[in-house]
C-alpha cells in the first residue's frame, strides 16, 4: 500500500502521475471579501477499496514535514467561523467573517481505513482577502471615472453597488462609475458589492462636496437666547489635524475652528455652513425658517358662512418643527399647527392673519395675509341734518362690498321710490313716511320710517293758541318698522327760550269774535337732554289775565336718530 501520499510534485490539478491520489482545488485563488465569507471548494479520489473516514484542512505553511498538521478548526484564530463539508469525491472548507490574517494557502487531507493509506493535495487553494476602495481618475472633457477597486481579484460574477451620499445609484452595478455633471454628480460616493452592502467601501468625495452640519440635540424647537451645538461631520475621510472654519450667514466666525460650534438661537433668518481649510470642501448651509408663508384657501371670494383654511409654509434646514398662528389687530396667538381652519366665517373675522415658523435654529414670521369677508347690508341707521331750511337724510349700512342706497316714499297707500345714493334732501312740499333700503350682491336690508311734514316739522311750526284751554301738550310721533328692534321711547326735542310774537292789530279788529293769538315758535334742537312730555311755552308777552294762557297743539315729525 501507499503510505502517506502527498502531491508535491503533481502539477497544477494536484494528482498524481498514476492518478490513483489526487486533489482538485476550483479554483486554485480565490479572493475574498474582508468582512465577507468564502468557500475553498475541491475534489479528491483514492485507489478503489478503500474509504475516507476523516479529513480536515490546514494551512500549507505551518505544516512540518513529518508531523501532523493542525486542523484549522482547532486553530484559536478561526474557532465558531470555519465549518466543513464533504461528500462522496466532493470536499469544501467555509470561513465566515474573513479577516485580512486570514490569507493563506489551505490544502486538503483526507485519511483512509488503511492506516498507512492518507492523502495531501499539495499545493491548495490560496485565499487573499480584501477590502474596497474608490479611485477616482479624470478623463477628456471634465469626466470623473470611478472604479471600485480590490487588492485582489473578484469573482467575474460579482454585481456591484454604487451609493451617492448613502443613497444607491440606480443602474449602476460595474465596478466603474463616470460623472458628468458638476452640478447634480457632485457628492460623496462609495461601492460595494451585492450581497455584502455593509462591506463598502469609504466614502470619496467627488466635485469637492462631502461635509455636513447636524444640529446636536433633541428635535425640539428652543427659545431665543439658548445654545444649540452645530457639528460639522463628512462623509469622506480627513486628515486627523482638520482644522474647520465656520460661516454664518457667509460671514466667517472667528471663534470656531472645530469640529464643533456653539450658536445662539435667534428670531429672524440665519443661516451657518462649515469647510475644511486648504481645501474646496463646504457644506450646504443650515437655515433657521425663511421665505414663510401664510395662504388662505380656498382661493377666491369667501362668503358669509362659509369655512376657510390658512396654510403656512417656510423654507427650512433642518425641518420646521411648529407653527403658531395670530390675528394681526390683536397679536394673540389663535392656534398652532401647519393649518388653522375657521368654520362660518363671518364679518368679525374678516382681517390679517400671519403665521410663525420654528425650529431648532431660530423663528420666522410670515407677511400678513387678508381675509375679506363678503356679507349682506345689515339693518341702515339714518340721520338727518338741516341746513338753510333743507333737510337731509343720510342712510349708512355696514357691508361688503359696500351697499347701493334707494329711498321711497310712503304717501296714503302708495309707495314709490324717491331717490337713489346714501342722502336725500327734503325740501317744502315733500310730505311724507320715508325710509332708504342698502343693498350688495349678497342681500337687502331697510331702515326705519321716517315722517316728514314740510309745515310742521323743517322751518319754523306754526303754534295755534285756541281760547280757554288749561294745558299744554308737545307731541311727536315717529314710526319703527323693518327693525329687528322693539319700538323706541318718544324723542323730544326741548323747547326753550321760545320767540312768541303776537299780532294785536288783528286782535284789535275781532272784538267780536273770540279772542285768538297766534304765535311763531322757533324750535332748537338740545343735544344733551330729553325735555319731558309737558313743556311750558313761555310767551314774551303775558296775555290779560281774564283770557288766561292758552295751551299750544303742536305736532311734530322730527326725531332725532334713527332707532
């Protein structure tokens, strides 16, 4: 029998020159993934009669003529990461999580149950081991070529993965990847191979981007005055001895040239960035909110009782953590959230609204944004004033858009109108109930009736004094209709300091008849008293004491304000 066969001298394939023994390792190199696993695959044959009851691997260069060599499953170096597997003719060694110590030339030695009858495939099968790396070269025309490289080489079957600022390239699965777009290619990039993502390889930088500022802390947004920590990281490799430098608002601060940069937190717009110096590397900035914005939707005209929702937006890095919304009039805070709803509106929310945005950075408040409230005329107020004997009635009606203004007249049981526009001037003669109506797109509303007497109530009012009468009465009327309200109390105007001018000629010429006085009463309005049902008139000269003083009838149309 042979003892202790070994294929030193065999060629590449490992047999023997009378092909009795022999081990086949495919491939003969194999190279693997730092990190990754890998199977040392081989096949094996013995002379007929004879059967395989062990076998184990080992590494060629530790084994010494003459003695047997270690299992690599005992080695302390590959406990629990080396299994086996062997079947008829078929032999295969698995190292898991391979380590750069790990590259050696293994062989495969199987024992017979001839005790001198065992068998070594010398030369194995050789394992390097790897990591990845991104070279970047330029080519024609400002192209970036990169290619993700390996100190060995990989399987012809590997599919590869390129990532740009952590996120996968979509087809892109070569070991070269070529940038055209100074612009959009711009970024940090890395490779790795399918099935082994987490094995890839450092990060580049290409198009001279890579750094990034982070606001340390929780997500909570921090009021003015306080201290956030910025910290300026990348996702590329740097020197140790990195010195950075700091802007804000593009402005260079001073007092950081760290990693790291306390800042205050403000109320307006504020921006930071940080670079690398004796380099091109800078990052994107970092905002406060800014260009906020306060949208009322739906657009287009709101009506009474219809609901409306104000949306607000702003511009912000890292990402707006709360809103707050105010009417401008008040300046209280009305609710807080992106979106602030009001359901039937009505004219007492028609105004300025604006919104604020905040984050860890800083605070921004938005322009004001109008609300405008269409509604109906409500119930017109009208007043009046006299000039040079003319009487003008002025109608006003809260609306919007504003009211148009029609008047009528009301004379036995007609009505007509009478003019148009918000006043109305009554000369002589215009006897009648007035009253104006306001009317919008949305809706009508009327006043309260208004009664002029051209002879009674506008110039001067006739008194007539019958004889032997005991009391005087002042009485006015004035009717309330197409009022949401109750009727109001009398108004009166006081009567004071009245002119009486009586005409004795005609007096003298009557002795006959009964004694009658006239007078012209000249009334004034007061502004700042009512004067009781029953006022005196006082004549300036006093009547024979045997006709006693008359009482005076007069009845007048002339309110004050509409009620």
């Amino acid at each position: 029998m042979v003892k202790d066969w070994e294929s030193r001298n065999a060629g590449p394939a490992g047999e023997l020159p009378n092909q009795q023994w022999a081990v086949i390792y495919t491939p003969g190199r194999v190279c693997g993934l730092k990190g990754s696993s890998v199977d040392l695959s081989c096949s094996y044959k013995h002379p007929e009669g004879l059967t395989v009851n062990r076998s184990l691997w080992y590494i060629e260069s530790q084994w010494k003529f003459g003695a047997e060599p270690e299992d690599v499953r005992e080695s302390d170096q590959y406990k629990g990461r080396v299994q086996y597997s062997r079947t008829l003719n078929s032999c295969r060694m698995t190292i898991t999580d391979l380590r750069e110590s790990d590259a050696h030339t293994y062989s495969f030695r199987f024992y017979t149950d001839d005790p001198d009858g065992r068998y070594s495939g010398r030369p194995g099968v050789t394992l390097s081991v790897t990591d990845l790396k991104v070279t970047v070269s330029d080519t024609d025309g400002g192209v970036k070529k990169l290619t993700c490289s390996s100190t060995c080489t990989l399987p012809n079957t590997t599919t590869y993965i390129w990532y740009r600022n952590g996120q996968p390239v979509s087809d892109q699965n070569r070991n070269e990847l070529e940038l055209r777009d100074r612009t959009v290619d711009a970024g940090s990039y890395s490779c790795a191979v399918k099935g082994y993502e987490e094995l890839g390889s450092p990060a580049v930088c290409v198009f001279d981007k890579g750094l990034q500022v982070k606001v340390e802390g929780p997500a909570v947004t921090a009021s003015e005055g306080q201290t956030v920590t910025l910290n300026c990281s990348s996702t590329c490799t740097l020197p140790n001895n990195t010195t950075y430098i700091w802007y804000k608002n593009g402005q260079p601060v001073s007092e950081c040239e760290s990693a790291s940069c306390p800042v205050a937190v403000v109320s307006e717009a504020v921006s930071y960035s940080c670079a690398v110096r004796g380099s091109c590397l800078h990052s994107p900035p970092v905002d406060s909110p800014k260009t906020t914005r306060a949208v009322i939707l739906p657009p287009g005209q709101r009506v009474e009782g219809d609901s409306v929702t104000l949306t607000c937006s702003s511009d912000a890095h890292p990402p707006v953590l709360s809103y707050s919304w105010f009417n401008q009039s008040s300046g209280v805070e009305l609710g807080t959230g992106q979106s602030y709803n009001i359901t039937s509106i009505s004219s007492q929310h028609s105004g300025l609204y604006y919104c604020t945005a905040q984050n860890q950075l800083g605070q921004s408040r938005s322009g004001p944004s109008r609300l405008d409230v269409l509604y109906s005329p409500r119930p017109p107020s009208v007043s009046e004033t006299e000039v040079n004997g003319s009487v003008t009635l002025v109608c006003v009606s809260d609306s919007n858009p504003a009211s148009s203004y029609t008047w009528f007249r009301k004379t036995g049981g007609h009505i007509t109108q009478f003019g148009e526009g918000a006043s109305l001037t009554l000369a002589a003669g215009a006897d009648g109930v007035f009253y104006c109506m306001a009317e919008n797109p949305y809706g009508s509303s009327t006043s309260s009736e208004w009664t002029f007497t051209s002879g009674v109530l506008w110039g001067d009012v006739v008194a007539f004094f019958p004889p032997k009468r005991r009391r005087a009465a002042v009485t006015s009327s004035k009717k309330e209709e197409n009022s949401g309200e109750g009727a109001s109390a009398p108004v009166f105007d006081e009567v004071s300091t009245l002119a009486v001018t009586s005409d004795t000629s005609r007096a003298a010429s009557s002795d006959d008849q009964d004694d009658v006085q006239y007078a012209t009463v000249h009334f004034s309005r007061s502004q700042t008293k009512d004067v009781p049902l029953n006022s005196t008139v006082h004549p300036s000269n006093a009547l024979p004491e045997e006709e006693e003083v008359q009482y005076a009838a007069v009845n007048t149309a002339k309110p004050r304000t509409a009620r």
